[in-house]
C-alpha cells in the first residue's frame, strides 16, 4: 500500500512546531534570565526549582502519554489534546512572564513572588507535556514508511528551528526596544509572551485541521500507569535512547540557556545573540536535513554518530574562541555554524527513532504504544533542562555571579564559559560511546520489523 504523506499535510504537520518552540524557545532561553535579571530572583533558588519541578514530570509524562493512548474521539486521539495543550500552555506562558504586582528589589526575599514563579514554571512543564507528547506521537500514525518518517521528521524539526530562531532572535531585539519605552523590560516580556502564545495557537490550529492518522493502535487493552512504567521498562532500546538523548541534549540546553549571559557579561553586546541565534538556525536547518540524505549513504546509526562528532568540534571550537584575549564574532559564529550541523541532524534523527522504537515494541511484544512512547520524548526533553538547570543554578552561585551586575567578576565569566562550552562535548561523547555500544535498531533486525509493520498493514488491508 502507498505509504505516502501528501506534501500540504508534511508542511501542516511541521507548522505546529513552529509555536511548540516558541514557547519552550522563551521559557528555556530567556526565563532564568526574566527571573534573575528582571524579577532578581536567586539564580540558585531558580536553578533548584527548575531542577526539582522536573520529578513531578517524570510521573506526569507517563500519565499524559497514557491519556492519550486511550483517547478516543472523531479527531483521533491526538489532535484533541494538541489543541487543549496549546491553548493552556500559551495561557502560563503569559502568566509566567507577567508579575501580577510583586515588589521587586535586590537583596531582600520576597516569598510571594518567588512561590509564584516556582509554580507557574510547574503549571508551564506539566501544560506542554499536554501538547508535546501528542504531537510528537503523530509522526508514527501518518505512515509507517522508515523513509517518509525521515522525511516527516525533518518537516517539524524544520519549523522547529525556525521557531527558536524567532524566539532567539527577535527577543533582545524587542526587549531592546521596549526598555526605551514606558513599557520597560517587564512588561515588554509580558506582552512578547502574550504575543507568542497567539501565534502558538494559530499553529496548533492549522496542523489539527490539516493532518488525519492513518496508523491507527489496534491496542483493545486499557493502559493505566503501571502498565505505562511496564512498557517503558521493558523496551531496551528506548531505554538506550533516553540516556544517549539525556546526555546529548543537556549540553546544548546549556549553551542554549547560557547564551543571554555570554553575549550580555562576556561579549558585552547582546545583539550579537541575534546574530548568533540567525547563524546556529541556518546550521541546524541544513543539519535537519541531513538525516535524510546521509541515512541514505551511511545509515541511520552512522548519521547519528556523525552527527555527535560534529557538534563536539563545534563546541571545543567556541570554547577556544571564547578564551581568546580578544573575542572574535566571525570565528565564534563559524564554529557555532559547525555545532549546529551536528545538533539539528541529531534532533532530527531523535524524532525518527522514537518511531522505531515504537515499531520495535509492537515488533517484540505484541502491542503498540506509540503515546507511552513518545512521552519520554517530552520527559528526557525536561530530564535535560533539569540537569541543565541545576548546573546553572548551582554554577552561577559558586563562580559568584552577581545578578544584573555589569562587569561581572573575572570568575563568573569564567564559569559561565566552562558550563556554556566545555562541559556540553563531555555530556556529548558519552552519549556517543553509549549509543554505539547499545543502540540495535539497525540492519538486519530493522529490516525484520519494518517488514513485520508492512506485513500488518497488508493483512489489515486484506480483510477490510
């Protein structure tokens, strides 16, 4: 049977992700900062929090991915959920970055502002994880084709990019501008949310009204969370890709999330952060595609090792750079270029194995559970941010960065540096050691499961 994806439900699908990164481009790039910097928050009480909220998800995504397994509805199971989690988490989103009248003032602990953002930031992990995981879930319910999902795959990392891109890019542009307003930096965040939940929506909308499963579970047994927890234990090669994802994905968390402080503390010019977010967009964009057409001459499992290889050279470079006496833009930008690469092609080819990994459990056990699985998507994507918090919080506290403090001590731009660009190609190679060693999901056994869905499909088609 045509396997195929007609192209305007690949470009419906992908748009949506352009407003799942808009919100989680603001929440990961910019709300330490909002909170350190704007609200004078701790960094070490943030990076506690952000740390700690992050248990609470390692139950909530297995919950949420049981839900929607059991979903349903005329629209399927999926699409009812992207469009309730978009619209609650655009809601938070504004309400996170929006001080509803708390006095602020270095020095002195407000204790109502700060239970406010500490829960909101929960209100915000436990609403995206109610979009995330369903839209996620969607690539392997739209054609069970290992080709078309490359490609498919590719579409929404696509957009992806180019979500955080615009977050990246345009968020010190505007804070910019409206701090020479009556507005001020605060407001002016509040408003950018605002502004940036609408636009999450209306993607949201159009990949609702623009996709249809076609790969339907024929699962008849209800999922409750023990059983969720079961399948997840005993799926080897999902539990592979969420440690080689883990380590990978927390170094570019950390140079993601310390960027703002790098441009503002140690280039001293922010707008370079602009620049930066326009060059490392176009680097993962090329990298995105790059699953597609290297899978071809290599395979999967090479593109993916190649893929670490070279965002670890594009981090020792930026690190080199940053050390240099005189900081140079051009050589840094290059080398961010070059980890970009390796990053959007390793994000892309995430996606693609989560779907082999779906495969690979009904392949092995019998049964399909493409929510349960995909929900350790959303919760190693928070794994990683809680490791990336925490290494935050806690190194701003001991290389004592002073919050909002231009210059800065020699030691804190000298943390920042260490966390930002050495400590991500660390994480990196033992995520590359660890995925070399275990992950099997290659040749001749993803031959066998691949043939194994079509034959279903078949045989499904025969008797209807």
């Amino acid at each position: 049977m045509d396997q195929k994806v007609p192209m305007k439900e690949k470009i419906g699908y992908g748009l949506g992700a352009i407003g799942i990164d808009l919100s989680y481009g603001l929440c990961v790039s910019f709300f330490m900062n909002y909170a350190t910097d704007v609200l004078l928050v701790s960094s070490f009480y943030m990076g506690i929090v952000l740390a700690l909220a992050r248990i609470w998800d390692g139950i909530n995504d297995p919950i949420m991915g049981t839900i929607v397994n059991n979903t349903r509805t005329k629209m399927g199971r999926f699409r009812p959920w992207i469009l309730i989690g978009a619209v609650s988490n655009a809601v938070v989103l504004f309400f996170m970055f929006t001080n509803p009248g708390f006095s602020v003032s270095s020095g002195t602990v407000n204790y109502g502002l700060y239970a406010y953002v500490a829960v909101f930031y929960v209100l915000w992990g436990m609403t995206y994880t109610m979009v995330d995981i369903p839209y996620w879930s969607f690539v392997p319910a739209l054609t069970s084709d290992p080709k078309e999902r490359n490609v498919i795959s590719s579409i929404p990392r696509f957009f992806s990019g180019l979500g955080q891109l615009l977050v990246a890019g345009l968020t010190p542009i505007f804070l910019k501008k409206v701090s020479q307003t009556s507005f001020g930096v605060e407001k002016g965040y509040s408003v950018w949310a605002a502004l940036l939940g609408v636009l999450f929506i209306l993607g949201m909308v159009i990949t609702a009204s623009t996709t249809r499963e076609r790969i339907v579970s024929q699962t008849k047994e209800k999922f409750d969370l023990k059983r969720a927890f079961h399948v997840i234990r005993n799926n080897d090669q999902l539990l592979v890709f969420i440690l080689t994802a883990i380590l990978f994905n927390t170094g570019w968390y950390l140079t993601n999330g310390l960027s703002i402080y790098f441009f503002k503390y140690i280039a001293e010019d922010v707008s370079y952060m602009t620049y930066f977010a326009v060059i490392s967009g176009a680097g993962q964009a090329v990298g995105l595609f790059g699953l597609s057409f290297l899978s071809k001459i290599i395979g999967k499992r090479n593109t993916v090792r190649t893929a670490i290889i070279v965002a670890i050279s594009g981090y020792i470079g930026m690190f080199l750079v940053s050390r240099m006496p005189s900081f140079s833009f051009a050589l840094f930008a290059i080398f961010g270029f070059i980890c970009c690469l390796g990053i959007g092609c390793m994000f892309t080819a995430e996606t693609s194995m989560l779907a082999d990994i779906v495969d690979y459990g009904e392949y092995s056990s019998g049964e399909r559970t493409d929510s349960i699985v995909f929900s350790m998507k959303s919760f190693l994507l928070k794994i990683a941010q809680s490791v990336q918090a925490l290494i935050i919080g806690v190194g701003l506290k001991l290389c004592r960065y002073q919050e909002n403090v231009i210059p800065q001590p020699v030691s804190s731009k000298n943390g920042i540096a260490v966390m930002m660009f050495a400590i991500p190609p660390v994480l990196a190679l033992a995520s590359f050691i660890f995925f070399s060693s275990k992950y099997r999901l290659h040749g001749e056994l993803m031959d066998k499961i691949t043939e194994s869905m079509l034959s279903k499909k078949r045989d499904k088609n025969d008797m209807e």
